[in-house]
C-alpha cells in the first residue's frame, strides 16, 4: 500500500510553518465587527483602504477583515482583490500588526488586483506605521 499524500501541505509564512489555506491570525466574521472597524481609524493607501480598530483586550489576537464592493467589478473582479488582500495580510500582518487589534482592508477599483504585489506590502507597512 503506498502512503497517501498529506492532505494540508505545509506552507511556509513569514518564518514560521502554517497549514496552506491558514490565517496566521483571526478573519472577521460578523458585521458588527465590521462596523466597529468603519467607526474607528481609516488609513487610505494607493492600492487598498486599511480601517484600523483597537480593542480593549491587548494580549487577544490579530483580526482582520477583507471587503471589495461591487464599485471594484465583477464578482470575479471582487474574488481576485480579496485574494491579494489576503495574501498580503498573510505576509505583512504578523510581523507589523498589533496584538488585540481589528485590521479592515478594503479593496480598490481596478488598483488592488493589478498593482505589483511588493507596492502593496509596503503600502500596509507604511499604514501600519502611521496607525496610533
């Protein structure tokens, strides 16, 4: 009998090994959340929007969020912006985020899926920056 494949491949994320489809971090869920996040501390960037929301447990971890509206295109448009956010809080968020923080990136018309993926990094570093 040969051995099957692992079915969740190892994928390495900023130094640290995670399983491929994994968040090194919470995803936010409910809309309140969403809305807590639109009311606090907004951050527009070249390629996306960063809503910046801390919370008052600071030993919790990093939740993020990720939205494109129906301004961005079609639903294939909307999917392909969400997927670079994704991978983008997948590299940056770790290293650059804060505990027991909220973090909504919100996608641009035709700027997030076509930017290069290295001015998006530096993007968020810079908004991260800038945060209080």
């Amino acid at each position: 009998m040969t051995p099957q494949p692992d079915p969740h491949p190892q994928l390495e994320i900023g130094g640290t090994r995670a399983r491929a489809g994994s968040l090194p971090f919470e995803t936010l869920q409910k809309r309140s959340d969403f809305l807590r996040a639109a009311r606090a501390k907004r951050i527009s960037t070249q390629g996306f929007i960063v809503q910046i929301r801390a919370r008052c447990e600071p030993t919790s971890p990093i939740r993020v969020g990720f939205t494109c509206s129906k301004k961005v295109g079609n639903a294939v448009a909307r999917n392909r912006a969400k997927r670079r956010l994704r991978e983008l809080a997948r590299a940056v968020l770790p290293s650059h985020g804060r505990l027991g923080t909220d973090y909504v990136l919100i996608g641009r018309a035709d700027i997030t899926a076509t930017l290069p993926f290295a001015l998006l990094c530096d993007d968020l570093r810079n908004a991260l920056e800038r945060a209080p």
